[in-house]
C-alpha cells in the first residue's frame, strides 16, 4: 500500500511539475475520485502573475486519500510562491486571544489551520478582509505588506505558518499608524 501511495506522489508530482497545462486540465487525475483531485492544484507557484503575488489568496492543498488517513503536501516554489526558510506554530491559545497584530515589510506567509479553526483578519491599508481557516488541505497566502490579526481560535486549534525568510525583527511593523503610513509611502 504505501508503494501505491508514493508511486502516486510521485506521479503526481511529475505531472506537476513537468507537463502543460492543457495536459494537466485534461488528465485523469481530475476526475472526482483521483487523491489530488482540482485542477487548482496543478497550477504552480512560478506561474503567478505579479498582481496575484500581491495580494492574499485563498490556496487548495492537495490531499492524498488513503485508508490509514490522509496526506497532504506543501513545497516551496511550487504550491506556494516562495521557498519556505522558516515553519512555526501557534497552539493552547487561550479563548478570546487576538494574535499577529502586525505587518511584514517582505515576508509572504501560508498560514495553515493545521487543527481546529481560527479567522484571519487582513488589512492592506485600504480595506479589511477575513478568512476563516478550518481545513488543512486549505491555506491563506499573504503578502508583504499586509497587517494581520488572528482570533476566534478553537479549543485545540493549530494555526501553522510556513514563511518566506527567517526571522527579522526589522521586517516587523508593530504599530497599525505606522503601517498606513508606510503603506501610503509605496504608492
């Protein structure tokens, strides 16, 4: 079974990587059964025009279905637009406790309800958005240059956060004034 598994990852990335779109919108692997079943999946992360990279985006995970559970997989460059240089975790997070409360000069984010729920609020200066993570075969990209706020976390929720560069205090903007201010600068 697990030689099964592997010869479909294994397909399945060779897919991915490697044929045209026309190939991969029309391959067998889109039919409703297949473990990596969206055509979304197929769409890679070096194909992102520039206006997509800029704003925040709502990702399919594939997920490989196997009786023994299901497995899902997340490579840099490929499903997300960046290498990811650093993974953390948010857990035990006490009910009614915003996290994030920030902004990034030059880190992209996935961030990955890994267990349980949560809702991300976002803000780029001129409007706010939320998304509320409750799947792990879903993640939010985001941006540089985004505020977020994370709330409304469940008993056991995982908030997991596959980042583009290594920590950087100066990458941080911590008060919300100075970020509409920055943000007004770059236009």
């Amino acid at each position: 079974m697990l030689a099964e598994l592997g010869a479909t990852c294994t397909h399945w990335c060779d897919i991915y990587r490697n044929k045209s779109a026309d190939f991969q919108l029309n391959h067998p692997k889109n039919s409703p059964n297949h473990p990596f079943r969206s055509p979304l999946y197929y769409i890679r992360a070096m194909d992102w025009n520039e206006n997509q990279l800029k704003e925040p985006r709502l990702i399919d995970i594939p997920i490989a279905h196997d009786q023994r559970g299901n497995l899902s997989v997340v490579e840099g460059g490929e499903l997300v637009p960046f290498d990811i240089k650093r993974v953390y975790y948010l857990y035990d997070v006490p009910g009614g406790t915003t996290r994030g409360g920030h902004a990034h000069r030059n880190l992209r984010q996935l961030i990955i309800a890994a267990s349980g729920s949560f809702d991300v609020i976002l803000d780029d200066g001129k409007k706010r958005s939320k998304y509320s993570l409750n799947r792990s075969y879903h993640g939010l990209y985001i941006p540089t240059m985004h505020w977020r706020e994370i709330e409304n976390f469940s008993s056991g929720a995982v908030c997991m956060v596959l980042a583009s560069e290594h920590y950087d205090e100066s990458d941080y903007i911590y008060d919300y004034e100075d970020f509409k201010k920055e943000v007004t600068s770059r236009i």
